[in-house]
C-alpha cells in the first residue's frame, strides 16, 4: 500500500506539472488581419529555428477583437494595425495587464477593384468619402452618383469590420471620424474574405492592407489616391511610403507584448527573434520595413521593459517613418 500510495503521488505530480510545461511552450498571438503575414512569416521561422519545441499560434479576430482578449491575459502579443486606443488602455489597466509597444512595420493601406474594371485608375479623397461617409447608406449606390463622367452601374462595397484596426484607420483618414462609415457593404476582419469578394465581381471596389493586395495582384487592381482634387495621384509602393507622398493611407502596424508574458523565456525569445527578422519578413510579404534604427531602438525599450504607448491612446493619421522614429526616441 505504501508502494502504490507513492505511484500514486507521483502521478498526481507528473499530471498536474506536464500541462504546465506544455502551456509555457507555446506562444499566443491575435489580432489584426493586416500584420498577420509577418507575424505569421516570422512563427514558420521560428519554430523552424526551435525545431517545434516551441508552438506559436496566431489568430485573427481583427485589431479590435484582439485587444479584447491581449486585455483579458488571454494572449502573450497583440498584432495591431493601429495604435491602442484609450479604451483599451483603460481595459489592460484594469486587468493588470502592461504592455510594450513594438512598431515592426509601414503599411500602405490600398484601395482596390476588380481588374476588368476599365473606367477608373485613380480615385480622391474626397471621392472615397462620398463612398464611404455614413450619409451615403442607401444613397450612394451607383458609381455615376460619386462622378458624373463615371458609369451607370452599382457599386458593390467590401471593407473591413468594425474590430479591425484597418477600420478604424480607413474611416478616420478619408471620413475624418474613426468608426464612421456606412454600413451597407460587404464587412470582414479577414482580409481574405475581401479580396474575394472584390476579385468576383466587376463593380467592386474595397480596401484592406498593401500585403492582401501584392499577393493578388492578378485579382486586383489598386487605384492611385490624390488627398486633394488636382493634387498628383499617388500609387501605394514602398517608393511612395518612404517617401510620404502616399498619404494618408501610410501607416505604422505594430505587435504588443505582454510584459508579464515576457516573463517566459519563449515569449521573450520569440519577440527579440521578431525585431530581428521583422525587416526580411515585413519585405517579403511587400509590406515596408523601418530602418535599422527603429529596430534597434524596439530592441532597447524591449531589453529595458519600456511599457506603454507613445501614441496617447489616439490613432493618427498621416504619420510618417521619421516622425514616428523621432517619438520612439523619446519614448
């Protein structure tokens, strides 16, 4: 009896540590569709380097979505095609839950249609808005309404979904209000589901970010943006973020780590191995990469634990790489 009374002991502690072990060798990631390729990139590399003795997953329920559950402790890093929001401050603050800020990445967020669509190469801001501003449900339906000189023919709508940072983004830089929109179109918070959609049908026109697009370029055609009527219009490509004339659909994407994840040494071993592949990675998938500089100061704020956020919970639109590397300077 005392024999089987010490088996038995020592199979209740092998149960009980066994999943522990299993659950701190794996890496939890969520979030937005748009930084999903790198960060998806950057997992095949990393496992790969591990040879699987770590597992990363990543998920995609949208920035929004994602910060839902980063602020609840239910994942270790967040990929987030914006910066945090106040709310969402105010949800990690209350669940404990502190966070460093890491920007890996420049997207240009691209507009797009269906390629056999032969009348339009380029597009305003102004016309976008006309699109999409929320006084264009039910009213805005065919595209000789937007422009006169455009065809009498529907305008099929995709865009993103209300937790998707691209969302957030698109709505405040062409409908100066982040979240307004109308909403009579075609949502998703995979951009998968979009470029589908848009690729199907002829009228269509959508918006998501630049990787979704270079990856289909034989299914989509992206429209030139000019800010201003008689303005250039502007084609997005790493040439025009670098430059900043692509504006104002340039833009950070960023992961957020969990300082109390970093804790383990896989999380911490898996983010220092994403600063260092993020700029090979982020150019594979035709997104931009920062300079080295911008690595190299991640590098430090996450070697020194800097937590928090220099954006203020506000998302910006129009910022551009070298404004962004002055305000990481300071962080």
């Amino acid at each position: 009896m005392k024999l089987r009374s010490s088996l038995l002991s020592a199979a209740v502690l092998v149960a009980s540590v066994v999943p522990a072990l299993a659950q701190a060798q794996i890496v939890k990631i969520d979030g937005s569709s748009t930084v999903y390729p790198i960060t998806e990139g950057i997992a095949e590399d990393f496992q790969k380097a591990k040879k699987n003795a770590v597992k990363v997953t990543v998920g995609i329920s949208g920035t929004g979505g994602g910060f839902k559950k980063f602020c609840r402790g239910e994942t270790d890093i967040q990929n987030a095609s914006r910066p945090i929001l106040a709310k969402e401050m105010e949800d990690c603050r209350a669940a404990g839950v502190e966070y460093i800020e890491l920007p890996v990445a420049f997207d240009a967020l691209t507009v797009v249609m269906n390629p056999r669509n032969t009348f339009l190469k380029s597009i305003t801001v102004e016309e976008l808005k006309k699109i999409w501003e929320p006084a264009a449900q039910g009213k805005i339906t065919r595209w000789n309404q937007v422009n006169p000189a455009w065809p009498d023919a529907p305008i099929k709508l995709f865009g993103a979904g209300s937790d998707s940072g691209t969302f957030d983004y698109f709505t405040e830089a062409i409908n100066g209000k982040a979240k307004s929109s109308r909403g009579d179109y075609t949502a998703s918070e995979d951009d998968n589901v979009l470029v589908q959609g848009v690729s199907q049908d002829v009228n269509a026109i959508g918006y998501f970010g630049y990787a979704y697009y270079a990856e289909n370029q034989s299914r989509l055609k992206a429209l030139a943006v000019a800010e201003k009527a008689g303005k250039p219009a502007v084609l997005p490509s790493e040439a025009s973020v670098l430059d900043g004339s692509y504006q104002p659909l340039s833009r950070p994407i960023f992961i957020y780590v969990s300082a109390k994840a970093l804790a383990r040494g896989e999380v911490r071993e898996f983010a220092d191995f994403y600063l260092k592949n993020a700029a090979k990675i982020a150019k594979e998938v035709k997104y931009v990469p920062l300079p080295a500089k911008a690595y190299s100061l991640a590098a430090e704020h996450l070697a020194k634990g800097k937590k928090g956020t220099v954006f203020g919970g506000k998302n910006e639109v129009g910022l551009k790489i070298e404004e962004l590397l002055a305000r990481e300077a300071r962080m």
